[in-house]
C-alpha cells in the first residue's frame, strides 16, 4: 500500500476522533508496542528519559491509563472525564515510503471537562508514523503544551 498525504492528514483525524469519542481499544491498537507518549514539560525539550516530563509512557502505562479510565471501580473517573480535538490541518513533515515512515505536526486545542471544570490546552502533536503489514501505526507522539511551563491540575484523558 502507498501511503499518501491524506492517508496521513486522516490518520491524525481519525486518532483525535477515537479519543473524543473514548473508543480506547481502537486508539491502542494504533500503537507500536514500543511506542511512546511524550509531554515534554519544558519549551524545547530534546530528553524525555533524563529530564522530568508531564508524560512519558510506554505501551503499558498507555494500556494502565485506559483500565484506569474505564474501570468501574474509578470513583474519580464519576462522572467521566470528557475532550474534544479542534485540529488545524496537519502538516507531513516526512515521507519515506521506502522505510515505511512519515512525521505529521498537528496544531491543535484541546478541551478536558468534567463536572464544572474545564481546561483549554494548545497544543502541537508530533506522530512519528511507521507502516508495518500495510497499516499505518503510532512509534511515537510528543505533545508540546504551548504554556508547558504553566501549574497543571490533572489532565486525565490524552490531548
């Protein structure tokens, strides 16, 4: 399968709708089982490993996140948080079809709410995309908070 520009540009779509809409076992799929989920916590940030982060979770920390959201047992989670993505369109920074690997830049905002509260994050995701067996899959994403250096309450759910 050739991958093209609105393969990439739907992939980014298609990912902020699965969160929006909670469909947690299709957004895990998405992932490489050695992926990564960064939230850089400086401006800048070029170590994730050494250096304090908002989020750096592998596939099982993404995978523990879920149960945690979606358990019954999850008072905090009573009433459920809720968010929505308002994308601006993606940019495709590279497209290596030969390697199998793309990097799409998303500006975005995004909208965490539960009960009366509400937090209003900008934001740019970065998705390092490879295709493995003809399927577009997540290596890895880094969310640059715009005013990362801010005090955060809980961001529960995934910009």
């Amino acid at each position: 399968m050739s991958v093209t520009r609105d393969d990439l540009i739907d992939f980014v779509y298609d990912e902020a709708r699965m969160l929006d809409e909670g469909r947690w076992d299709e957004w895990l799929d998405l992932w490489l089982p050695d992926g990564h989920y960064w939230m850089p916590l400086d401006w800048k940030q070029e170590d994730p490993v050494h250096v304090t982060s908002l989020m750096y979770e592998d596939i099982f920390m993404l995978k523990l996140r879920v149960q945690r959201l979606t358990g019954a047992r999850t008072f905090s989670q009573k009433p459920k948080s809720r968010c929505h993505h308002v994308l601006s369109r993606p940019y495709i920074d590279r497209m290596d079809g030969e390697a199998g690997e793309y990097v799409v830049t998303t500006p975005m905002h995004y909208v965490e709410t539960r009960l009366d509260e509400q937090q209003l994050l900008a934001l740019t995701a970065r998705h390092e995309l490879r295709q493995v067996e003809g399927r577009l899959r997540i290596a890895n994403k880094r969310v640059d908070l715009l005013n990362c250096d801010a005090a955060f309450g809980n961001i529960q759910l995934l910009p």
